[in-house]
C-alpha cells in the first residue's frame, strides 16, 4: 500500500529537506504550521465622565484640618514647654555668728521676763499669786547669804547625780546587750519594755515602803526615771549599726568586746547622746519628786517650808532653780555633741547651730 502525499507530478523528484526544517513524514506528509493565537490585550474600560466642579462654597471658608502630630490653636500662641515648672534655688550657706545665735536664744527668754514684769508692775500678778522679778530677786540673796541655797544646791546636785549616773549604766548595758545578742532581746526586751510603761511617780510609795524615806530611795527613784529612755536609745542604735561591717571585724579576729568597743559604740554614737539628753532632762523631774519623800534638805525641802509660810519669792526662786538645772544639762550635752561629732553642727537650714 502506498502513501498518498498529495497530488503531486508525476516522475517528479522530492526536495531535500532544509537544514533546520522537519523531514516530511513519509505517512502524514510535510507538518502543518501551527497556528499562533494572538497576544491578550488589556482590556479597557470605559471611563464615567468626570462630575462637574461645583465652584466655590457660597458660605464662609471652612477651617483647614490639622495636621497629623499639629497643635490646634491661635497660630500666634506658643506653648512654653517649661511652663508650671518650679526654678530650683540653690541653698547658700551663710554661717552665723555665735553672738547673733546667743541673742537669738535668748529673745523667748527676755519675752517671758518682760511680761512676768509688766504684769507684777500693773497688778495683774499680786505676790499672793505670784512675786515681782525684783522680789525674787531679794530672795536669791536672801537665801544666798543664809547659805541655804548653796546647801541645798549641793545636796539636789548629789542626788541627782548619782541616780543618773546608775541610770545610764544599767540603761547602757541592757541597750547593748539586747540589741546586740538575739539571746539578750528575747529574754529582756519584753520585760523591760513593759516596765518603761509603768509611770516612775508611781513607784514613790513602794520604794518608801521598801527603802523608807532615806536618801536610796530618792537615788533609786532618780535612777529608775533615767534607766528606760538610755535603754531604747541604746538598743535602737545598735541595732541600727551595719551589720556587714560586724562581719568584717569578726573575720579579722575581733571579739565581742572589742567589736562592741570599736565598731558598736561609735555607730551608735548619734542615738546614745539623744538617750542622754532625755535621761538628764528627766533626772531633774524624778529630783523634784524624790525630794517630796519627807526631805530634811535641798531644793525641795526649801519648796516645802516656803509653801508652809506662803512664800511665793522662795518658790519662784526653786522653780527657776530647777528650770536653770535642765537648761545647763541640755547645755553640757550639746557641747559634747560638739566635741565627738563635729559634722552635726550644721542645722537643716544649712547654717550652724
């Protein structure tokens, strides 16, 4: 069977193939040119026709919208980003002059004695009620010339004294051993903490009926007032020592009391002259009450017998006595202030005490 290609000559010859071309198929013949469909084009849509513009408003021009990030306002306001904030003044140091504080502390003082003496010099303090400056002043020599005053000055300053020189060891002591063994407070701190709250007024019939009306129990009296203000300044203060600094003393070898000597005590320094001061502020309140324990001398017994005559002059004087006793205390334990920690002489307004 033969292949039939196509009407073709007869006898005629077939041309060779091109080079690049496709041989012929014998069966199918030359191959067919394939079609080549065209490229899709874009399709456009049809555009709407554009609105027409509507001119300008009729009504007044609209506020333009702000910016994003923009301030609204006035356009000639400016916000001042330091406004409302508080200028910092720098403090000065200006140091006072030790005349200047003098007559500065002594202005509350001169007040008192300026009204004392114009109300003795109006009558409207009669001496029933209360003596005139000048009469107590008779009094103070008086009494000064008798030698009244001067015993009885040295008989208050003996007992007062030794009951605050027993109130502050025994105070001291139990401060540094209940804020510095855990075995001290736990044992202590409970008891003594209750007995401070226990009024030292009232403890004046029972240590008569203990230590009758002698001099212990004015002593003890004194004592026991001047035991618990030392004992919470003390236990407060080492408590408040840093304790890391114990532990490096420990590492170097030091032992209790040479830690208690040369660490504790210093770092509590500023707390055991604040328990000082209240101990010898009190030593002159316990004074007044012990010498109402049937006293035969000092100032008060002195208070006692002007009492029984209606003195006033002499009372003034006793009580302006003890006032000048808790003025000269307070006095001592600033100065001592003064000497061990220097760098508290500056008051909190910056200038010195």
């Amino acid at each position: 069977m033969t292949a039939v290609t196509g009407p073709h000559p007869a006898g005629a010859a077939k041309a060779p193939a091109a080079p690049g071309e496709a041989a012929p198929s014998p069966v199918t013949g030359p191959p067919r040119e394939t079609p080549v469909s065209p490229e899709p084009t874009a399709r456009t849509e049809p555009r709407p026709d554009p609105e027409p513009d509507p001119g300008p408003p009729s009504g007044p021009d609209p506020e333009p919208r702000p910016e994003a990030g923009t301030r609204t306002g006035p356009p000639s306001a400016v916000v001042d980003p330091t406004a409302g904030l508080v200028v910092p003044r720098p403090q000065i140091n200006r140091p006072r002059s030790r005349p200047y504080a003098l007559v500065v502390r002594a202005l509350g003082p001169v007040a008192l004695l300026g009204l004392w003496w114009g109300a003795s010099a109006t009558g409207l303090l009669t001496p029933d009620v209360l003596a005139s400056p000048a009469q107590v002043l008779d009094a103070v020599g008086e009494l000064w010339g008798n030698g009244q005053l001067t015993d009885a000055l040295s008989t208050s300053l003996t007992r007062s004294g030794l009951g605050l020189l027993i109130g502050l060891t025994a105070g001291l002591v139990l401060g540094i051993t209940t804020g510095f063994t855990r075995l001290g407070d736990e044992l202590l701190d409970s008891s003594l903490q209750t007995l401070r709250t226990i009024p030292f007024l009232s403890l004046v019939p029972l240590f008569m009926v203990w230590f009758g009306i002698n001099e212990t129990a004015k002593i003890l009296l004194i004592a026991v007032a001047t035991t618990f203000p030392m004992y919470v300044s003390a236990s407060g203060g080492v408590r408040g020592t840093d304790r890391k600094l114990v532990e490096a003393m420990r590492s170097f070898g030091l032992g209790r009391l040479a830690i208690v000597r040369q660490v504790v005590l210093p770092g509590a320094l500023p707390s055991l002259l604040a328990g000082l001061r209240l101990s010898m502020t009190l030593s002159v309140i316990a004074l007044i009450a012990a010498e109402e324990i049937n006293a035969t001398e000092g100032i008060g017994y002195l208070m006692s017998q002007a009492q029984s005559y209606a003195r006033t002059d002499i009372l003034a004087v006793c009580i302006l006595v003890y006032g000048l006793l808790g003025l000269i205390a307070d006095v001592l334990v600033r100065g001592l202030e003064r000497v061990l920690m220097p760098w508290r002489t500056a008051g909190p307004g910056g200038g010195t005490r």
